[in-house]
C-alpha cells in the first residue's frame, strides 16, 4: 500500500435495510498552515461510538461478514421498525470514532513545534490511521505519555469533571453515579476522592464493589444486595447527595432512576421537621446521560413534588461552563493521565479484528471491564 494512504473504518446504511462496516482507504491530506497530522494509534471504543457505529437499530443477532483482510465486510439487518430514523444517513459511508491519541507526524508553518509530540484529541473519524486537524484541537500530553495512555482524553474525563461543575452550577454538594465501576466511573471516584466531594457509587457485583473501595470509594451500594435500598438510605444520609448521574437509563428492571429519587425523599424526611403532604421541599435531580439498558426508564412516584429527571450530554455542557474553565479542565486531564485519568482496556484489537463477529458482539454489550482500544496500525 502507498505510503500516501490511510486505512479507515466506515459505517453505512443502505436503503435495503442493512448496516455494513468495512476499511476503507483515503488520501492522506497535507496539512494547512494551522494543522497537524497525526499518526493515529490509539482510539478506544466508547459507549458514544456506538450510535454511530452500529446505530441503536442494528440486530446484532444478524451479523454476518464476508470477504477478508481489508476486504471484510460486516453486515447487520435494521430493525425494520426502525428504519425510519435511519433515512438522514442512508447510503452516507461515515467516518466514525470520537477521539483517540497518536503523534504528530507533519505539520503546516504555524504547528511546527508539535512534530513528534503525543496528543489526544476529540475530532470524530479517529478509526483511521492518519488525521489531519487544526492544532488547536490538540492535547498535548506531557513527554513519555504514550497513546495508548492518552486515547481516552476527552470523552471520559470530562464528563467525569463536568459532573462536578453541574453540581456546583446547581447548587448541590454531593452526587450519586452508578454504573460506577466504569473507567469513568473509577475517574470520578478518584477526583471527588482529591476534591474532597462525597460520592455515592452503585454498581450491580460485589467484585466491583471492592475495585471502588480498592480506590478509596467511601460509599458504594450494589443493587444486587437484598440491603440495596437501605444502604443507599444510608449513604445519602452521611452524604446528603441530592444530584444523580445515571449510565443506565434502565437499570434494575427500568426502576433505577426512580429508586435514587425514592431514596434522596426518604433521606430527606430523615432530618424533616414538620410533615408535609407535598413531599420535603429538598429539590432532588437525577441526569441519565447514558443507554448502557435499553429497558424503559419506569418512575414510581414516591418523592413528592421537588425533583427532575432529565437527559445530560456533555457537549451542552461544555457550553455552559464556558471555554476558559474548559481549557483548564483540559489541561489537569493532560497532567493526571496516567493517574486520576488513567483507563483501562480488555483488549487492543487491529481494524479487522474490530469487524469480527464475536468482537461486535462483545463491545455491543457495553459491558464494565469489557471496553476495547483500537490500533489502526495493528497487522
């Protein structure tokens, strides 16, 4: 292959009711005045790259591949329900991949300086073996940072510290996550950890459980356990946590937003001085800002009238904080990287080995402990 072409994973849906992933390969551009190129190796695979990915209309059960090498192509039948919501994409093969790391390897007139530097960054098509941005886009990590440590840069770590300024921008003290084993998970232990903010962590197996305690989680409550409620009772009264962040959407047969809420109620009228038919007046707000279960989210009201249940997305969210406490949220992700920020992966898997049946399957599921780090490079 010429050294002037990048390989890259595309995405299509075509009008006969299909998704197909395949390697396609492109011109490697040159970069402008104010741009990099960069020699990708390393893009992790996160929950957010799948809607694109896969869609969230995909029957994975229908995989089916043919051709191989760089030829493989992998199919999958839309629910045909749900073709509808496909027609804005249809027959568009889409670059996917939301951020990854590698190093510079050329650069325009006034981006000289970041030749041979690692960087991370968030600028969509990062399933492919070269990129060329604005330099601006960057982050640029500190020397002997490996891509491999820097993938995971933007889309984990700053949900993670976004949470923390959602709370402060709200006016609450303490939060709620679950899901909590996840690398983020185990990043926004770490930081609220640092930061001195009480964190009630929930999860769904007792070896995750002991993960978070191994880290210095204070409070972490497993739904798993018949105790499940009280000891989320528990933990939101020495915590007094009014503000939830849901991965699930679903979780625990659909019902898990809505035991969160019950729980901060019954928290509440803990230390309530007089009854009110109304329910306490301490406002109670959960976020889910993730579809880890696809179940529908079921609310059994019983926590009177203060509380909201809403959708989070870090892109907004950014544009609330503003870009200068951005820039700053951006630069301590570049300085704890290997620490507060570190992530971890099953699997580093090469483009072909990301188009094989069991492999989709797997990363399909979303699973805690399962995420995989794509190498465009890897033979």
């Amino acid at each position: 292959m010429s050294d002037k072409i990048s390989k890259e994973i595309r995405s299509l849906v075509t009008n006969d009711g299909n998704i197909e992933l395949s390697i396609k390969t492109a011109e490697i551009p040159t970069p402008g005045a104010d741009e990099v190129l960069i020699k990708v190796e390393a893009a992790p695979i996160n929950p957010s790259d799948l809607g694109l990915l896969l869609s969230f209309a995909a029957d994975i059960s229908s995989i089916s591949t043919s051709g191989s090498g760089d030829e493989t192509t992998t199919t999958m039948k839309i629910h045909p329900a749900l073709m509808n919501a496909m027609k804005p994409r249809l027959d568009q093969s889409m670059q996917v991949g939301n951020e990854g790391a590698g190093v510079v390897v050329d650069a325009g007139e006034n981006a000289k300086e970041l030749i041979g530097k690692t960087v991370g960054l968030a600028g969509g098509a990062m399933y492919s073996q070269y990129r060329c941005v604005p330099a601006a886009s960057c982050l640029v990590m500190d020397e002997g940072t490996l891509p491999s440590e820097a993938a995971s840069s933007f889309v984990n770590p700053l949900t993670a510290l976004s949470f923390i300024e959602t709370m402060k921008m709200e006016n609450h003290t303490a939060l709620v996550h679950t899901a909590a084993a996840s690398n983020l998970g185990q990043m926004l232990v770490k930081i609220c950890k640092g930061d001195g903010i009480p964190l009630v962590n929930i999860v769904r197996k007792s070896e995750h459980v002991e993960l978070l305690k191994d880290l210095g989680a204070e409070y972490v409550c497993n739904t798993s356990d018949e105790s499940f409620m009280d000891d989320l009772v528990a933990a939101l009264v020495a915590t007094g946590a009014t503000l939830g962040f849901d991965a699930t959407g679903g979780g625990n047969n659909g019902e898990l937003p809505s035991q969160i809420l019950a729980a901060m109620e019954i928290a509440a009228n803990k230390t309530a001085k007089e009854y009110s038919r109304y329910g306490s007046d301490t406002y109670k707000q959960v976020y889910i800002y993730g579809g880890l279960d696809q179940s529908p989210t079921i609310l059994k009201r019983s926590y009177g009238m203060s509380w909201g249940l809403g959708g989070w997305l870090l892109t907004p969210m950014i544009g609330r904080i503003g870009m200068e406490k951005f820039g700053q949220m951006r630069m301590r992700v570049a300085k704890e990287i290997k620490t507060t920020f570190a992530s971890s992966y099953a699997k580093e898997i090469s483009f072909e080995e990301m188009l094989e049946p069991g492999i989709i399957q797997s990363y399909a599921k979303q699973a805690t402990g399962e995420k995989y780090l794509v190498n465009p490079h890897k033979e």
